[in-house]
C-alpha cells in the first residue's frame, strides 16, 4: 500500500482564504478589522522565523498584525505591563507570546495573564479547564490543524483508535482532549511508556508529537491507519547541509499507512492558518 499524501500545505490555503473572506465581510459590514499581536522575548532564530511568518499572513488575510520584540533580559514585570496593555486595547482581539521563554520569566505567570477571551494559542489555564470540559474556549492551533486533516481524511473519528505520541501542554494534551471529544480511544504515550511499538501498532490514527527526528518507523504503522506528524527536525544530509525531518519516518511509513502529512508541508502551514481563523473568532465574540 503507497498512502495518500495529507496536503497541509494546499489545506491551509483554503482556510487561509476562507478567514480573508470573513475578514473582508466584517470590514465591509460592520467597519471592525481582527488584530493580533504577536509578543517575541530573546533572539531565538526558530522562533524569529515563526514570528515573521505570523505577521506577514495576518498582514495577507488582511488583518492588523502587532509585533512586539523585547530584549532577552526583559523584567517579568515589564512583560506582564504589556500583556496587561494589550488586554485593554480594543483594537487587539489575540495576543500571542511566542514560547520558549528566556529561564528568568515564568510561562505560566505570564500566559495566564493574557485574558482568556484574547489568548489565541489557547494556553491560559481557563481555556484549558474549558476544553476538557467540553466547553466552548479558544483551542490551541496546532492540534485544532491536525483535527481538521483528520476529519477531511476520515470523516468520523467516532470508535477509532487513537495514539498521540508525546505529552507537552501546546500539543500532545489539547490533541487527545480534541479526540476524545470526537470520540476516539484515546492513549497518550511518551517516553516512559512500555512496548511503544506495540501501542502504536494498535492505532487507526497515529500523531506524533516528541521532536525526535524520525523516531517512529513503518513497521510500527497498522496497515491503513492515517499517520499525522507534527515533528519539525533538523538533521545532516549525507552529502552535505541539513533537511527538515519530521518525528516519523516518511518513506518506511508511507508505505504502510493510509494516509500520512509529510514534513515540510503536512501539519507547520495548518498552525498559522488556524492561528488566523482563531484570531476571527476571537474578534466576533468580543464583538457579540
Ligand atoms: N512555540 C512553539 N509552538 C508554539 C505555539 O503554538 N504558540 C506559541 N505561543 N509558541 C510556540
């Protein structure tokens, strides 16, 4: 079996121009345009990367995009002034700080001093406790793109075996609430768990999730499950320079799998797409 290639890219310019539309329509209709600003602390060049993407394609679905750039040394009282400044401005609708922060300030402290209602990457303790709940709150981005790919491969989820391949807060957690919500059995594996590939090996849908280059291998894949890879690795080239990898092993899995994302291409371009048709929906709540 040679599975059928998710493409994320193609994906996530169709959402990209459905949230222009929306945009378009609430400027016409109502005069209001959806803003997001953007908080970037320190110089980390991955992050100056996803940083500048974010503003360019807010910019290009024709919202007002924000940029905030502080030193790395910035005081943990400076950052929470701002994020209280941009709580109370009605022209910003989300507010992102872009994660890792520098050791000296506290993640926690700081996102859960965003208001909930603004907190597009869906971090903030209450959107968590909401979407564990099965309440209506903002849903972080990337397992909301992963969710989309799925239901347009599969349709209902409902029954389905599902594994989610690491446990960090912005991916592994939000992803299996996410598919519990749509019914699946849901099993959160990591690094301590016993006899991975047999957990694997038992899954329709597989997402991997640790940010370990090409970890999990074909011979782990149930024929046809649906693989989604949300790894973004560096690795050396035999002959010379890198190439992005993602946490699975493309060619050995695609072989097996019915459907699978690849990297680059796959889940990356659906975050900032869904970053986007978050920040609208901010905007229309907050404007009834
Ligand atoms: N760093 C890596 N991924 C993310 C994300 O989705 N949101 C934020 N704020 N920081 C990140």
């Amino acid at each position: 079996m040679t599975a059928t290639i998710i493409d994320g890219k193609a994906f996530a310019a169709g959402i990209r121009a459905k949230v222009a539309e929306h945009v378009a329509r609430l400027k016409a209709d109502h005069d209001i345009v959806p803003g997001l600003a953007v908080v970037l602390v320190g110089e980390d060049p991955a992050s100056q990367v996803y940083v500048k993407n974010k503003g360019r394609q807010t910019h290009e679905a024709g919202m007002k995009s924000v940029e905030h750039r502080l030193e790395a040394d910035t005081s943990e009282a400076d950052l929470l002034a701002l994020i209280d400044k941009l709580n109370s401005d009605e022209s910003i609708h989300g507010i992102l700080v872009q994660l890792p922060l520098p050791d000296h300030l506290d993640s926690d402290l700081v996102i859960n001093a965003i208001d909930p209602a603004k907190d597009v990457d869906g971090f903030h303790i209450s959107n968590v406790g909401l979407l564990g709940t099965g309440q209506k709150s903002m849903v972080p981005c990337t397992p909301l793109g992963c969710l989309m790919m799925l239901r347009d491969q599969l349709g209902s989820l409902s029954g389905l075996n599902a594994v989610v391949i690491g446990r960090s807060n912005i991916v592994g957690k939000p992803m299996a609430q996410l598919l519990l919500g749509d019914s699946c059995t849901v099993t959160i594996a990591h690094s301590r768990t016993k006899d991975l590939p047999e957990v694997v090996r038992r899954a329709d849908i597989v997402i991997a999730a640790v940010g370990r280059a090409q970890m999990v291998p074909g011979d782990w894949i149930k024929p046809g499950a649906t693989v989604i890879d949300v790894g973004i690795n560096r690795i050396d080239k035999p002959e010379g320079g890198t190439r992005l990898v993602g946490d699975v092993e493309f060619d050995s899995c695609a072989e097996v799998a019915g459907a699978i994302t690849p990297v680059p291409g796959g889940v990356g371009p659906m975050t900032i797409a869904c970053l986007l048709a978050n920040t609208v929906t901010a905007c229309c709540r907050a404007n009834g």
